[in-house]
C-alpha cells in the first residue's frame, strides 16, 4: 500500500507540474494578431517612399496597446535598404475582439525633411566652415581699410557658401539600392508577447 500512495503522489504531482506548465505556455501566447500588406516604393532616390497597411486583431478578448516595429530580415552586402517607421514609437489600442489598421510608412531617408547630422560630408561642412571663418577675419583684421558695403558683401558670399554646401551633401548618401527585401514587422504588447508578419519590400 505505501509503494501504491507513493506512486499516486508522484502521479498527481507531475500531473500538477504539467498543469502549471501548460497554463504558462497558453498565458505566454500573444491573444491579438497582425498582417501587414507588401510595399513598393515610389522611387529609389531620397524622396522615395511607401506605405503597408496594417491589420490588428484582438484574439479571445485582449485589450490593449500594441507596439509596432519593422526591420529587415537581412540585408545584402553593400545594399542600403529603405528605413520603415519613424523616429517615434508607432502605438495602436486594441478594444476586447475589435481589429485596428493602420499604416506603416517607409522612407529613404532616416527622418523625412530633416537633414541628419551624419548626412553632412565633415570635410564640405569643415571647408565651408573655414571659409566663413576667414570672411569673419578678413571683416575684423581689416575693417578700417575696406569699405562697408564690401565687407557685408563677403559674410553673404560666406554664409550662401556655407549653406550651399550644407544643401549639396544632404542626399546623396541616402539613396537605397535597387531590389526586393524581406521585412518583418513586429506588434509588441506591455507584456513583451509579440506577434508578427513578413512582408516583401520593392524598390524600383
């Protein structure tokens, strides 16, 4: 009798372990889903952009906010790829079995409108630099001997410079690489459960 209870123990015991398990790993799957639309870019330059439409679904009653965020699943040597989202978090609220949709935007360049300090070669940005520098010199070692009209003469041709050089390295780096690549895009809850979806990006 006492090797029979024994065994009823150990019996119930890795039936109570494998319960607790099986809960952890139901509690551990996310209860919404998300689809996402393929993506072709408008063009490769560093205007290009593109759109994929985003699906939400709330399984088995979830409710609440979801994260989004997309990265490429690998890209190939000496390609530069297309950047999708934005500088800020992309949120959406899911009511208890509602579905959401939305957009998800790619661009060619990493904040649309907005020169990125990386974008300015530091040797245009230094050579501009230096030629404001010497206008500045020139007007203060010189001001007594040069007219005045000449010297604001020379900080507008050192200031139109230094902007014109700015302006002129902004783009070229941010052009992307012809081709089809394979994103995955992510909705993350505040638990930290995700779900996700893979979509394939065209740049002409």
């Amino acid at each position: 009798m006492g090797k029979q209870k024994a065994f009823v123990s150990l019996a119930t015991f890795l039936m109570l372990g494998l319960g607790i398990y099986g809960a952890q790993a139901r509690a551990a799957v996310p209860s919404f889903t998300i689809s996402a639309t393929n993506v072709t870019m408008s063009s490769s330059g560093k205007n290009g952009t593109g759109e994929s439409a985003l699906t939400l679904t709330s399984v088995d009653g979830y409710a609440g906010t979801v994260d989004i965020s997309c990265s490429p699943t690998s890209t190939p040597a000496g390609a530069k790829l297309p950047f999708c989202g934005t500088p800020f978090v992309i949120q959406y609220a899911l009511t208890a079995n509602s579905t959401v949709t939305g957009q998800l935007s790619f661009f060619n360049s990493p904040v649309p409108g907005v020169l990125m300090p990386a974008q300015v070669a530091p040797a245009h940005a230094g050579a501009a630099g230096l030629a404001l520098a010497g206008v500045f010199l020139i007007g203060i070692g010189f001001r007594r001997r040069i007219p005045r009209w000449l010297l604001l003469a020379l900080f507008a041709v050192g200031a139109i410079a230094s902007l014109g050089a700015i302006s002129g390295c902004g783009g070229s780096n941010s052009v992307v690489t012809s081709g089809t690549y394979t994103y995955i895009v992510t909705a993350t809850d505040t638990n930290k459960l995700a779900a996700s979806t893979t979509i394939e990006l065209t740049v002409p």
